[in-house]
C-alpha cells in the first residue's frame, strides 16, 4: 500500500492521492448500496489527461486494475472497485472547453456536473437533452460511459446520440480521440460509440465532444389521474400511437404521488392508482395543438383527472419532485432496489399488468412500477418493508421474474443504468452466447491485461 501510494505521488501531486481508511471506504461502491462494496488500495484524482495517461502507463505495467469514477451515482454497481486496485476520480476535470453556437456544439471535460452543463448552455440559449434524475451530481463522463437518458429520452434520445467525439486513455496509456466535431462521420470503425456505453471497461473517457439543440421557447406540463394502472399504460400507448410526441411522458404509481403531494400544490387527488406526468415543448402554437391533441385522447381514454399547470415555476416543483422519488421512498421503506427494464413501446400496457399481477403474489416485498413510458424505459421498484432473509430472497427472485419478463417481451436488461456487475448475470440472457464470446474478444483486443474496471458486464467466474 505505501509504495503503491509513494509511486504514484510521483505522477500526480500527493494530496490526490487518498490511501487513508475512510477515504477507501467512500469509494467503495456507488449509489447501489443493496450490492456489495468494493475496496480500492488507492484513489487518484487527476486534473489532466496526460496525468491519467501516466497512471494508466504505471498501472498497465504494474498490472493493477483500474475503476473510473464519475460521482458515483450509477445504479449498477458500475464503478465499485471490485479487484482493488487504483480508483480514478474524474471529478477535477470539470472544465467547459467551448460551447460553439455556429456548430451546436460543446466541448468538456469527463467530469462536468450535467446540471452546471444544462444552465451554461440554456445562457447561451441551447439545449442538451439527456436529463437522468441524479443530474445535480452525475457527470458526463460517467453518462457517456453508460449511455445514460431520463425522461426527455421519448423525444430527444439518450446520451450517445449527443456524442460526436471523445478522447480516451487506452490501458497502457496512449490517448486516442475518436470522431470530432463534424455533424456525420463515415470513417471507419465507430469507435466513438463503442465507448459510449463501454462502463469504463475499455479506456478512460477524458473529454466529450457533444451536440447541442436549440432551446424550445416554451413547455408546459400537464398531470393526468388514471383509474388504473392499465389505464395509465393504454393511455400511454394511445398517445405515442396517435403521433403526438411528448418532451417527456413520465408513469408514476400511487404510492409516489402519496410523496409527491407533500412537495406539489395544491395536492393531486389521490384516487387514481396511476399518474402521467407530461411535459411539451416548442413554440406556443405547438404546444397548444400537442396540448388539445393529448388531452382529447385522456378524456376519450376516460382518464379520472387533468390538471395542466400553465407556470413554469409551478411545473417545476413537479419535476423536482418527481426526480426525488427515490430518496422519497427510502423514507418509507427499509430498502429500495430501482430496476430499468425497457420494453417496446407497444407492451408497454402488457409489461404493466403483467407487473401487477406479479406484485399480487408477493408478501414479504412490495413491487412498484415507474419510469419514462414515452419511451418504454420502465422502472420497477422492489420495496422492503423490513430486511431480512426471507425478503431478500423475495427481492432476488422478483429481480429475475422482472427481468426476464421484460426479455419475453421483446425488450432489454438496461434501458439506462447500464450492467455494471449488479447485472452481469442478465446480459447472457439477452444476448447469448455468441455475442458475450465476440464482446469478450473486443475487450481483449482494447485491454489485454483485463485491469480495465474488471468484473463488470459479464461473470468471469474470477
């Protein structure tokens, strides 16, 4: 440990790099705190490229595995270092390079809070879609990375389709810098993109080059209470179906908005088992034809109750909200597991009652369903009332009903927390294997060594 810490003081300056207990405690895992931790033997905190270059070249000759880390706020046990070795705290290089109006695009640094992202952007009066619920803290390393989206997914896609370029550390410390600024590339290999969603397993993600949208002058948000959950699911398809597109269409359970109505006013009733949450952007004109096309499908759909909230102030207290619902039910519930099946968006309703029905057959754990419909990105909750062996062992098997339901249905493990290790056991089910053999031979050709954020994406059996 001492002479693992004294080397790379040599590299980087030795105030960055933390070998104290409590320091290797906190890097220990992420925000998937129902899994295992990890415990590195060293932290380092780079401020440049060639600083991570230098650890890479220390780490690759030395063997030592290596864990990137963003600000740890991944639901998939992506950045707990498994193997020891040195974690990467990309957190200091947090610089906005350009923001180049003329070409919609930016250029930053891995560790950029997404949130100081969005507000540098807006001033310039530009728009960077991905929106995930930990935006306050995550970067954009790390939502490169995973390929991570959010609500506004339905309208504007996830992350890597706002990746035009990167540059990235390789295991044995060469940087390379894949794609660039144009708008379209047709050179060779995409690289680019094979990273985006690599979960540090391949290279060291330093700087992003991403592309920008114009901001929509306007948005309005509008709640719709449904009798059911059923309800809310063939209302969801109803809309997407009727060709209207929502900026961001949100399902949320009872149960939440229960939360929810401490934070919102006035309270939304409480009748309804399922909740849309709807936001639409554009010009004022869009947003009332888009406004009238979607409520004529709720009141057709016979839909319990709408309200539309016409101020923007206002209609934020409910996005807030609603990105706090996680922290709202871990004051209800001993133990929350936050699951990301994605389906097609026409089994959405099918996923849902086959949801509910699994819900009914349980009795040590409480199974929720939320998530972004307009895409078919679903989130199920497992919940624990109380923790112990028995509800875990009901927590593990529902995780498995749930995941290979949304398989049966056409869909797919992660629609955006990525595999991590917390789904490594998943992966095979989806994609065979054949593909498991053919990504293990790419990520043998990128790290040789295997020291890049090992025990992730697949069981090695190690």
């Amino acid at each position: 440990m001492k002479g693992l810490a004294r080397d790379l003081g040599r590299l980087v300056a030795k105030e960055r790099v933390k070998t104290d207990p409590e320091d290797l405690y906190a890097y220990g895992g992420d925000a998937t705190y129902y899994v295992k931790r990890g415990k590195p033997d060293a932290v380092v905190l780079p401020e440049n490229t060639n600083e991570v270059s230098e650890v890479m070249k220390y780490a690759f000759h030395n063997a030592i595995p290596v864990t990137p880390r963003g600000a740890g706020s991944g639901l998939s046990g992506g950045c707990t270092p498994l193997r020891g070795g040195i974690v990467l705290d990309m957190k200091r290089m947090g610089r906005i390079l350009e923001i180049n109006r003329r070409n919609m695009s930016a250029r930053v640094e891995a560790g950029v809070v997404l949130a100081d992202f969005h507000k540098t952007v807006k001033k310039e009066g530009l728009f960077y879609p991905p929106n995930p619920q930990s935006m306050n803290v995550c970067t954009l390393g790390g939502n490169v990375a995973t390929r991570a989206c959010g609500p506004h997914g339905v309208k504007y896609g996830a992350t890597g389709d706002y990746v035009m370029g990167l540059e990235v550390v390789l295991p044995d410390g060469s940087v390379i810098a894949p794609g660039g600024l144009a708008a379209r590339s047709s050179a060779g290999y995409d690289l680019t993109h094979l990273f985006a969603g690599s979960e540090g397993t391949l290279g060291v993600i330093t700087r992003a080059n991403l592309r920008l949208l114009a901001l929509p002058p306007a948005h309005r948000t509008a709640m719709v209470a449904c009798e059911s959950i059923e309800q809310a699911g063939d209302t969801v398809a109803e809309i997407l179906a009727g060709g209207t597109l929502p900026a961001m269409i949100e399902f949320i359970p009872q149960m939440a908005i229960v939360a929810m109505n401490n934070y919102i006013t006035p309270p939304m009733i409480t009748e309804g088992q399922a909740y849309l949450l709807i936001d639409l952007d554009g010009t004022q004109d869009e947003i009332q034809a888009q406004g009238d096309e979607i409520l004529g499908i709720c009141r057709r759909m016979g839909v319990l109750d709408i309200r539309v909230i016409e101020d923007e102030k206002e209609a934020e207290t409910y996005w807030t909200a609603r990105s706090n619902l996680g922290g709202m039910l871990l004051t209800m519930m001993k133990k929350a597991i936050n699951e990301d099946v994605a389906v097609p968006r026409d089994r959405i309703p099918e996923f849902v009652r086959e949801i509910q029905n699994m819900a009914s057959t349980l009795s040590k754990v409480v199974l929720g369903i939320a998530g972004h419909a307009g895409d078919g990105n679903m989130h199920p909750s497992i919940l624990l009332p109380e923790v112990d062996r028995e509800a875990e062992k009901e927590a593990e098997e529902t995780i498995k009903k749930v995941i290979r339901l949304g398989l049966s249905l056409g869909g797919t493990v992660s629609g955006e927390h990525g595999i991590g290790f917390h789904k490594a056991e998943f992966l095979h089910w989806e994609l065979g294997e054949t593909q498991i053999r053919l990504l293990k031979r790419i990520k043998k050709a990128f790290d040789p060594k295997g020291i890049m954020n090992p025990g992730k994406l697949w069981k090695d059996g190690r």
